[in-house]
C-alpha cells in the first residue's frame, strides 16, 4: 500500500513537473507578459534617460562631499632636490678695503661700486622634506559653498522627477496604443467571421433560387477589402509593440507581451478633484525652476561673500640641507672617507605656524560686474515663473477641455455602436427572411464597421486625454516617486 501511495506522488509530481516546463516554455516562446505598471517600474528602472538622472543624482552627492571636504585640514607633504650647476651671482656695494668683500687688489676699484661675486651663502646642491597643513576658519564663499552643494543636489533629484514624468507619459501612451490595436485586431477578426458568415448563407440562399448571384459577389468584396485592411493592420500593429519596447528600453529582438484591455482604463474622473487644493508646486517642471532659483540666489550670495575677509589657519615642518655636491645629500657618516672628507651633510629641522588673514581691497570692479550679471540671471528665472505659470494655466485649461470632449465623444459613440449592431443585427434576420435587400445588409456591415472604429477611436482619445489632464495637474508622478 505505502509503496502503491509513492508510486502515485512520484507520477503526479512528473506530470505537475511537465507541465510547469511546459507552461515555462510557452511563456518564454510568446514573450514576458507586462502590465502598465510593471511597464513603467521597467522603464524607469532601465530607461536611459532615468539612469543618467539617477548618475546625475549620485555626482550632486559626491559633489556635496566634495565641497564638505574643502573645509577640512587640508594636509600636503613635499620633497624636493635641486642641483644649480652655476648659481647666480651674489651683488653688493664695495665699501672698500674693510668691508665684507676685499676687492682692494683689483684695479680701479673705488668705494661704492657695484661688484658681483660668486654666492657663498647658498651651496650647489639642496634637498627639502616638509609637511604643510592648512584650515579654513572663516571663508564666506566656502559656507555659501556648502548651501549650494545641496541646492545642486536638490535640482538634480527636481531633475530626475521630471525624466520620470516624461518616461511615465510615453511608455503609458505607447502601452494603451498596443492595447487599443489588440481590440481593433480582434474587431477584424470578428468582423471577418460574420462576413464569411453571411457569405455562405447568401450562397446557400442563391443555390436554392432565393437570392442573386450578385448579392454573393457583393459581400465576397466586403470581405476581400476587409481581410487586406486586416492583414495591413495586423504588419501596422507590431510597431506599436516596438514603440512601447522602445520606450522601455526593453531588448528589441526579444519579444513582449502586455496584460490588459483598454476596457479596464478608468478614463471618467471628476474634474473637480483636480482642481481642489491645486498648487503649481505640484508640477515638476515648476519645481525643476524653483530649484534653479534657489542655486541662483547662491551665485548672488557667492559673489557678495568673495569680498569678504578669509582666515586660515596654518602649519608647516620640514628638514632641508645644501651640499657642494648633489651626491652629498644622500651621504651618511660611513661614506666620508670615501668622500675625501666632504660630508655628511646635515638635514635641519625647521617649522613654523600661524594666521593668516586676507581680504580683496580692490580688483577693478570685477566681482562687483559678476554680482550685477547674477542677479540680471535672477530677474530672468522670475520672468520665466510668470510665463511658466501661464503656461501651466493654458495647458490645464486645454488638457481640461479636450478631456470633456473625448469623454463626450466616447459616450456617443458607445451609442452609435449599439444602435449600429441592432440594425446590422436586425437587417441581416430580415434579409434571411426575404424581407429585405443584401445591399443592405452589407451597408449595414459597414455602418457597423466604422461605429466600431469610431469607438475605438474615441476611447483611445479618451485615454491619452486622461494621462494629458493627469499630467497638466502634476498627477502622473506618484506621490511616492516624488523627492
């Protein structure tokens, strides 16, 4: 009994097994299926234009960094070794024969002359090893500095918002266009069964004396015109799902399929919603400008800080040497006698530290101009609010009204569509019962035909208006992608 119950786990776990890989196969072979929003998470997550805003985001922190790091001790070591084959000449003024030269044997000589001799205070050779240290105490330009680090970083993260946006309105626009060429894929494929439908009927009817060869003949050339728009359509349709790949930047030679119909878009919404507690500041290009203002009114302040007093702090240690030889540099005690007797040479120490103020008294009225050019720069990010706010007015009043005449364009055609089944509906059960005429049941066909394509039409146009209306009030952005 126990090993009849393995046998049978061990078979049903085979079959759930096969058909999982089955069903792994299938999945792969028609494409990863995708919804809107697991199109948009790609797309943000991939896009290109989205990852270099997200870089951008990563260099205005490391530039916040940067600029902290101007305010530590900024510490430098140095060496250096210097060889003068011929050093210059060392100038005094003859004083005569008691003076610190005695040039008394040279011909002509008098006291006052200018006399040039060879430098005996400084050797041929030097080598100095020192550590400097510097700290800023106080520096304007550096404290308005670290404002606008982070005014930078604030516009990049504006800036990614906005590229989100922008990615968000494209991939949903070319997501609902592939959806929408589904629908209209499918109305041909329905369509060209009811009119093979009726083909056969009409041939039937004309087989037994109740109808006219040409009824059939009208109808075969319905249906041949409608099976070229099909196929035309369907080779059309693959570029909707390359467009979408496109705005994706999923893999082009990989295929994609997409979840949904354009049913399930919510395209009627209360306007009035919209317009409640509306603020500009919802939009992010609006905060994209309000961000530049910010970074502007740093420049401004920047440039009033440069003529202010800076005070450093300093320190420096180090060992130097001079040698007649740039080999004696490097000598130690064990190399005099092979030196002849000449060094070693002794490296000093030395240091010293301090305070160091300094102010800018008078540069030609250089920083001054700059300061007038920035806040010239200023005046005009304020007339950009004016006109971008305007802007923002006439795009929600446009987005506004086009959205109510696609909503009410929608809703007659939701209309017309049933009205034109019933008559094709009813046109057909007559003309079967002899009743009626076979042009009129293809007229009616083709009534039908363009209500639908009117239908789709309208709720396509209804849809782009929705994410038009959404992203002329700043709703398109989730609030949880926004910064």
């Amino acid at each position: 009994m126990i090993k009849r119950l393995y046998l049978i786990v061990v078979i049903v776990a085979g079959v759930l097994s096969a058909q999982h890989a089955f069903a792994q196969d299938q999945s792969t072979a028609s494409g990863q299926a995708f919804t809107l929003q697991q199109c948009i998470d790609y797309a943000l997550e991939n896009g290109v234009l989205t990852k270099n805003a997200k870089l951008d985001e990563q260099i205005a922190e490391s530039k916040v960094r940067e600029t902290v790091g101007i305010g530590l001790p900024q510490v430098t070591a140095s060496a250096s070794v210097v060889h003068n084959e011929k050093l210059p000449r060392f100038f005094t003024t003859y004083t005569g024969s008691g003076g610190f030269i005695d040039l008394s044997g040279v011909p002509g000589i008098k006291t006052g002359d200018v006399v040039a001799a060879e430098n005996f205070f400084q050797l041929k050779s030097s080598g100095d090893v020192g550590l400097s240290v510097n700290q800023i105490i106080f520096n304007g330009s550096y404290i308005v500095g670290l404002q606008a680090s982070q005014a930078y970083k604030e516009l990049a993260y504006k800036t990614t918002n906005q590229t989100k946006e922008q990615t968000i309105e494209a991939v949903t626009k070319a997501f609902y266009l592939v959806l929408i060429n589904r629908e209209r894929a499918d109305l041909f494929t329905s369509n060209i069964g009811r009119l093979d439908t009726l083909l056969r009927n009409t041939k039937a009817l004309y087989q037994n004396g109740f109808a006219e060869s040409i009824d059939a003949d009208r109808i075969q050339v319905a249906l041949n015109n409608l099976i070229v728009q099909r196929d035309n359509f369907l080779k059309l349709n693959e570029l909707g799902i390359e467009v979408l790949k496109f705005q994706m930047n999923y893999p082009m030679d990989q295929a994609l399929q997409v979840v949904g119909t354009i049913q399930d878009v919510q395209v009627n919404v209360d306007l009035s919603s919209y317009s409640n507690d509306w603020d500009y500041k919802a939009r992010p290009d609006y905060q994209l400008l309000e961000a530049s203002k910010r970074l502007q009114e740093l420049n401004i302040r920047n440039k009033r800080a440069a003529s202010l007093p800076q005070l450093n702090a300093f320190l420096n240690y180090g060992y130097s040497t001079q040698s007649a030889k740039i080999a004696g540099l490097f000598k130690t005690e064990s190399d005099i006698s092979d030196a002849g007797g000449v060094g070693p040479d002794k490296w000093y120490n030395y240091s010293n530290y301090g305070i160091r103020l300094s102010m800018p008294i008078f540069t030609g009225l250089q920083n001054h101009h700059q300061w007038q050019q920035e806040k010239l720069s200023l005046q005009k990010i304020n007339n950009q609010f004016t006109m971008m706010k305007s802007n923002i007015d006439l795009q929600i009043a446009q987005a506004a009204t086009t959205y109510q005449n696609s909503v009410q364009d929608l809703h007659a055609q939701e209309q017309n569509i049933e009205l034109a089944t019933k008559v094709a509906r009813v046109t057909k059960i007559k003309y079967e019962q002899g009743v009626g005429s076979n042009l009129e049941v293809v007229e009616a066909e083709d009534d039908l035909r363009q209500a639908q394509t009117n239908y789709y039409n309208a709720l396509y146009a209804a849809a782009i208006a929705k994410v038009d209306l959404d992203k002329a009030y700043g709703k398109l952005l989730p609030q949880s992608e926004k910064k």
